[in-house]
C-alpha cells in the first residue's frame, strides 16, 4: 500500500499518539537540505514561481528538477510520516466524506483511515499548515498527516465523491422519468417482433409519450386496451398533440 516499503516504520509514527511536527519548513529549504536540489536551482525556480504563481512543487516537477515520487519521500522524511499510494491503499467513502468536497480539492487533501481516536489524512503538501488547521478544524478530530502524490489525489477525490452522486443521480432521474411510464416487462417481450408497429415503447404502454420513435412517425394515438389503429408508426409521444379545433391524419397508402 505503500510506495516505499521502507516507510512502513514510519505509519506506525503517523497513526500513534504523537502529534506530527508543526515546525514552520519551506519546500524549497527540504529539498536544498536533502541534497536533491541546488541552492541556484532554487533560486531559479523561485523567480519562476513569483511570475507564474504556480506552486513550487508543480514548476519542479513540470521542469523535471524533481519527480513526484522523491517530491512525496523528501516530504515524508522530514516529518517522518508515510507516504501513501492512492492507487492500492483501501480507503473508505464514508471516510474520505468525513471531508467535504470543496475544502479537500482546495486543501489538496483526503481522508484516508478513521482510526477511532484519530483520522489519517493525506496531504499532497504537508508543509501547508493553513491547510492542516482548516482540515482538521473541519473534520473536529484530531489529525495524522499522510503523504499522497499529486497525481493520484484528483482521480481518487472523483471516485469517492463526484462518480458515486453521478450514478446515483442519474438513476433515480432514470428512474422517475420513466420507470412508471413504461412497462419493462411489456418492453422486452415485444423486442425482435417483426411487423409490429411503432417502436418497442410505443407497443408497452399506448398513452405514453415516446421519445425513442423516428422522426418520419405520423402522430395517431391508439386507445387504451385496443390495437395499434392501422396505419399508425408510432404513439402519442412520437408527436406534439394537436391544437384545439384540428384533426389528426393518419399516413394514406
């Protein structure tokens, strides 16, 4: 579940009684520190970021000074916490929902385990402590900080929150545009009829408007428990109903 076996120890650390550090680290000053960045390549970096304002990870990363992984271990080293891969570690809906959408894209941040006394959280940066206080101001638990590549968090914050309110949104929309309008049972019997007339929707339920027929479809209504009215394509759904004072005509030849 880990990227690096090595960093087992260190879950042990993060999901103990201990708080994580809080000292106040600047990235730049990790990676100098740690031997995977030059002091003049920060400096370049830095110039970049105050034209750009993107963030310093990203313009390493984008300039390949750096990769994401030994971004995410320099990051766990320093505050001796695990790194995190979102890819294979078993993380719950209910639990990453314990953070709201919205402050967890802004904070670039997930939830990760509930371990009762504790949450662990996983922060793409976790030498933002604006961003650890909101959290766990936010999920009113304590908190242990986690590492997650960048990379990974988007896709699996679309998951476990936009993917499972979509499916669900749009069965029930589904399902109350037309789940009393037509008879499935009637729908798949009458699929593969040859000769019959109007689409299979048509055939199911005769005062249901239909929106599957073809566009050629002359309007001709068939009445309630009776058959399809001869020359008939299609039910009332296949076209507008007539105005006031109008007749419909039914398809001559």
């Amino acid at each position: 579940m880990l990227i690096d076996p090595k960093e087992s120890a260190n879950v042990a650390a993060a999901t103990g009684t201990a708080l994580p550090r809080r000292d106040k680290l600047r990235l730049g000053d990790v990676l100098v520190q740690q031997g995977l960045l030059s002091s003049e390549q920060l400096e370049l970096v830095l110039a970049e970021q105050r034209g750009t304002g993107k963030k310093l990870g990203r313009l390493l990363i984008d300039g390949g000074a750096i990769t994401e992984e030994s971004l995410a271990h320099a990051l766990a080293r320093q505050l001796r916490v695990p790194v995190v891969n979102l890819k294979s570690f078993p993380v719950k809906t209910e639990n990453v929902r314990l953070l709201p959408e919205s402050p967890a894209r802004r904070h670039r941040a997930m939830v990760l385990d509930d371990k009762g006394e504790h949450l662990l959280v996983g922060f793409v940066d976790p030498l933002d402590l604006v961003a650890y206080d909101e959290v766990t101001r936010l999920v009113k638990r304590p908190v242990r900080i986690a590492v997650v590549p960048e990379s990974q968090l988007a896709p699996a914050l679309d998951r476990h929150y936009r993917r499972t309110d979509e499916i669900s949104g749009l069965a029930k929309a589904l399902e109350k545009d037309i789940g009393d309008a037509v008879d499935f049972g009637t729908l798949e019997a009458s699929v593969g009829q040859e000769g019959a007339p109007g689409c299979a929707c048509c055939r199911a339920c005769s005062r249901t408007r239909c929106r599957s027929a073809p566009a050629t479809s002359t309007w001709n209504p068939r009445r309630p428990g009776s058959s399809s009215a001869a020359g008939s394509t299609a039910c009332c759904r296949c076209r507008p109903r007539p105005t006031s004072g109008s007749r419909p005509r039914s398809r001559s030849g």
